[in-house]
C-alpha cells in the first residue's frame, strides 16, 4: 500500500471560503458657503467664501443679474474666495460642485444709508481735447471719509504712462496731478471702480464711473510781463508772438500773480466787475470784454482790448494779459483747457489752489495730500 501525503477531501467539504468582503462607499464632499442661506443685510465689502472638506471644488459661481463676481480657487481647490466687491441693495445667488455634490444658496446685501457716486469729473466735456497740464478733478455727491479705501478704487490709465499722485483738497473733492506735464497726443483712461466700496459710515459706493481724457498738443504759453510780450508754442514750435499788456501793479489787486497758470474756460464777451468796489467807487468798472480765456479764480484772463497804444509798451491792466483783438481771438480759439500759461516778471505768485494753480505746489509736496501716505501713482 502506498502511503501519501495529502489525499482526497471528504465529500461535501470543499475549499474553505472567506465569511464576507465589505466595500466603503466614499462619503460625497460636504461644501460650506458664506454668507449663509437667507443672509440679509451682508456688508458689500464682505467677501463671498466657499469650502469643501471630502473633495475639490470644480465649479463656483457667485451671480446677481446676469453678472459673475470674480474669485480664485487656492491651490487645492478646497476654498474659493471672491476678488471684487459686492454691489449693495442686490440679491445674490451661489452655487458650487464638488463631486457629487451641489450647494445652492442665495444672500441680500445692505441698501447703504447713503450712496456714493462721482457727481462730476473735469475736464471731460464730450468730444473736448485738453492740455498736458490738466488736472482730473474728480467731485463725489458725499462726504468721503475712508479716502484711502476709495482713493486704491480710482484708477487712471494712461497710454503714455508718467508718475502721477491724487490730492484729497476737501472730503469731497480729489484731484489727479503728474509729476511732470502729460506726454502730448494720447489718451488717458480714468475708472472709478467705486461699487460696494466703503466710503465712510453707512456710505457705499453704488455706481462705477468711466472717463477718456484725450491730450493733445503740447501748448505752452510763455508770458514775459517786463518785455509785455506774449510766446506760444505748439509740440515745442513758436507759432504766435503777442505784444500784450498786464497788470499796472499799482496794487497787489492790480499785479498779474506770476506762475504756471492753467487755461480753465472760456467766455464771448465775459462781463468783468471790480471786486468789493459800488459804482461811483474809485476804480470802478463793469464791462463786457470779448474773446476771454479764464487763467485763475482771482479774476485774470487772456483777452481782447484794442488798446493796442499800450500792449509791447506799458502795463496798464486790472491784471489781465490783455492783447490784439485779432490775436486774442486766435488764442481763444485754438487752445484747450489745461493749455500753460507760464507768467514771470512780477512779485505776486500765483498761490496752487487759485483756479487750477496746482503746478505752483512741488510734486513732492502735492503727493502727501495722498490718503495712501504720499505713494507715486503710474497713470
């Protein structure tokens, strides 16, 4: 007989077999939104929040009438945070993905108890060109006290880009001014992204603002008030000589302030009246002078007199620069607001916040009324 090591299996046993397997089911990602379902009242400048846990986030859309709010995924895509500010008074629907799940939520931002908007910026009259000296000065309809916060919303643009610095003159009132005049022909783009931004207590920002600002040619005036003589120069090229005559100086009411000047407006005829003075009073005037371009808010223009006796010889003015009517005619004509007038030869100086007097301020002095410490801007 022989004898072996292994044999045959006793009927009915087979091989034995495991009692059981069990297969985990992956949990779905969970996703957390913020603000909450049904939040009302949320602040435009709070940032809207999506996480998940258990998965990454494919899609997030945050929406309100159509328009997207921008955002960015961290590097995982666990969390998603939005990037631009909030509009107030609206209604906002979010949905995200992850996986097998999709979260839906909808929140009402705050109506602000005041809103802030941009009730005017100059120079920007439809279809004008300005000068390389102009300023943009920019009007809001309310108090602004959080100015650095709105001051990073105003942006400007230019093609020919140069260093420029907003001044805060007043809580209302804040003024753009390059280091240096704009460079000649080009254009500059001015955006108030102002929406949802906080402009002080209960005051948010609910409409955005755009403006072009087209300069064109370089024109500066050079106005010697001893040789009464009058240069212009377009793109650097003399293209008009005038024989002028300035203030008699008898009084500082009477002498021209010396100074980059700034063209500001324009008026034919424009009625000039002597300040603090009644008819009868000695030196008492009220008359209508023709082709008059306004220089300052103290009451100097470049105009038409024919007093041609005086102009090239004697100063005998209220302070204007007067001239030939002929050539002031031209000069109303063809500049553009925000022309130079750069006057020398008198002891009164054109003080910076006298009509658009800004370039009689150093730059270094002119960026410090900045709310964001006195940084250069690049337009």
């Amino acid at each position: 007989m022989t004898a072996s090591c292994s044999g045959a299996a006793p009927a009915g046993q087979g091989p034995s077999a495991p009692e059981g397997t069990t297969v985990a089911t992956p949990q779905a990602p969970t996703i957390k939104i913020s603000p909450a379902e049904g939040s009302a009242k949320v602040s435009p400048d709070k940032k809207v929040v999506v996480t998940a846990a258990g998965g990454a986030l494919e899609n997030v859309t945050v929406e309100a009438g159509g328009e997207q709010v921008e955002g960015g995924f961290n590097t995982d895509k666990t969390k998603w945070v939005s990037k631009t500010p909030l509009k107030p008074s609206t209604s906002y629907n979010v949905s995200a993905k992850a996986g097998a799940t999709t979260t839906t939520s909808a929140f009402t931002t705050l109506k602000p108890e005041r809103a802030l908007q941009i009730a005017d910026v100059t120079p920007n009259a439809k279809g004008e060109t300005v000068g390389v000296g102009a300023p943009i000065i920019v009007t809001f309809n309310q108090p602004v006290t959080s100015k650095a916060t709105i001051e990073r919303a105003l942006e400007v643009e230019a093609e020919k880009p140069v260093k420029g610095a907003w001044r805060w003159i007043n809580d209302t009132v804040a003024i753009y001014r390059t280091a240096t005049y704009w460079p000649a022909h080009q254009k500059v783009t001015f955006n108030a992204n102002i929406t949802g931004i906080k402009g002080g207590k209960g005051l948010y920002g609910v409409k955005d603002y755009k403006a072009t600002l087209k300069i064109g040619a370089k024109q500066i005036s050079k106005v010697d008030v001893k040789k009464h003589m009058m240069y212009v120069y377009k793109d650097g090229k003399r293209v008009q000589t005038m024989r002028i005559s300035a203030g008699m100086a008898t009084t500082r009411e009477y002498t021209t302030t010396s100074g980059v000047h700034l063209t500001m407006e324009r008026g034919n005829p424009v009625r000039m009246i002597s300040p603090g003075r009644k008819k009868g009073d000695p030196g008492y005037y009220d008359v209508m002078i023709g082709h008059a371009v306004r220089i300052s808010n103290s009451g100097e223009y470049v105009h038409a007199k024919n007093n041609v006796w005086a102009q090239g010889v004697r100063n005998v003015s209220h302070g204007c620069i007067n001239s030939r009517p002929d050539q002031a005619r031209w000069f109303y004509d063809n500049f553009q607001r925000g022309d130079v007038v750069d006057i020398t030869g008198t002891n009164r100086e054109l003080e910076w916040n006298n009509g658009w007097g800004f370039w009689q301020m150093p730059y270094s002095q002119w960026k410090k009324g900045s709310a964001l410490n006195g940084k250069d801007g690049k337009a």
